[in-house]
C-alpha cells in the first residue's frame, strides 16, 4: 500500500515541477490549501478521489496519469492472481486515520487516454464511522460483489447488498463505506470528464 500511496505524491510533485507551477498556484487552481497539497506530495495523506480530481484538473492531466505504471494503447488485461498480490491504494479523505476503511485495487493503470477509473475495492469494518462527504466532477457506478455498503449521497443513505448496484453523479455530495460493522467488496467505476 504505502509503495503506491509513495508513487501517487511523487507523481503529482513531479507533474507540477515540470510544469514550473508553484503549490500556490495549484492551490489557487484547485481550491485546495497549499498546506493540503504540501501533505499529499510528502505522502502524509493520500486525499478522497474528489481532492486528486481537482489536483489533476489543476495540472491540465487525467486522475490515472497518478496512479498510471505504464501507458498501453491497446486493450489492457488485469489478472485476478495480479491484482491479489499487487499493491493497493488508501484513500484517507485527510479526517482521520478512521479513514483507512478502503483498499483501492486499480484495474486499468497501464491503459494510456483513459477517462473511466475502475477499480475493486476492499472495505474493512468500522464500528464508529467518521466520515466527510466528497464531491467531484463526473459519474460513478458500484457493482457490490461481496458483503454490505451504505451510501450517503445528498440527504438520502442507500443501503446495498450482494448483486446491488448503484450509478450517480458525483457531483452530489457523497460516501460509500461498509454497513456497520460489516465488510465488502465492490466493483467500483469513476468516470471524470477531461
């Protein structure tokens, strides 16, 4: 986990010093606070997918190109053994370490030109879940695959279960996390508009 969560900071540093641009001036593109993207490029936290959007908004590339290992023009074949002993990704919202309930399983990062992020997402129990609403520009679909999630999306809290599906805009505000108590598994795709 940590080696990705590793390369994530470094990509998002390194696009930006390529670029010329300053944290302040990504700051003021983004929304964010020089003090957020400082934390994100020394990997002191990894942010909910709605900070990274507006980050790769900021710097002009795709949400992938973070997370990207290598860039293939055709179609891309993800393994189930790959992916099993492949690292994943923690997105930690920045709220607090609580926020460590779900494992990101990248399925397309070698796909170059992408605009659909899809992923298989391991959530852990929490038994007290403190969480922040994310927003962002785009569509998502979750497919649950195994165990119970719930989703906060605008004032309404949908409650799904094994073969459930969901697909909103993203642009409401937003939180998927396990039933309490309880853990799943979920094909997640985000679609960001580029």
């Amino acid at each position: 986990m940590s080696d990705t969560h590793s390369i994530v900071g470094a990509k998002i540093k390194g696009i930006r010093e390529t670029k010329n641009l300053s944290i302040e001036e990504i700051s003021e593109r983004s929304g964010l606070t020089a003090e957020q993207i400082i934390s994100i490029e020394n990997d002191v936290n990894l942010p909910s997918l709605g900070p990274l959007i507006k980050i790769a908004r900021a710097l002009g590339v795709r949400l992938g190109t973070f997370m990207d290992d290598n860039d293939a023009l055709g179609p891309v074949v993800c393994r189930a053994e790959d992916r099993e002993r492949d690292s994943s990704i923690s997105f930690s919202n920045g709220a607090t370490d609580a926020r460590k309930h779900m494992e990101y399983h990248p399925l397309a990062q070698q796909k170059a030109g992408r605009h659909m992020e899809p992923f298989v997402i391991d959530i852990n129990p929490e038994d007290s879940p403190e969480f922040q609403l994310s927003e962002h520009e785009g569509e998502e679909f979750i497919y649950v695959m195994e165990g119970e999630i719930e989703i906060v999306y605008g004032k309404e809290t949908y409650n799904l279960k094994e073969g459930d599906s969901i697909f909103y805009d993203s642009i409401v505000k937003h939180h998927v996390h396990g039933a309490p108590g309880k853990s799943a598994k979920i094909l997640a795709v985000v679609y960001i508009p580029f």
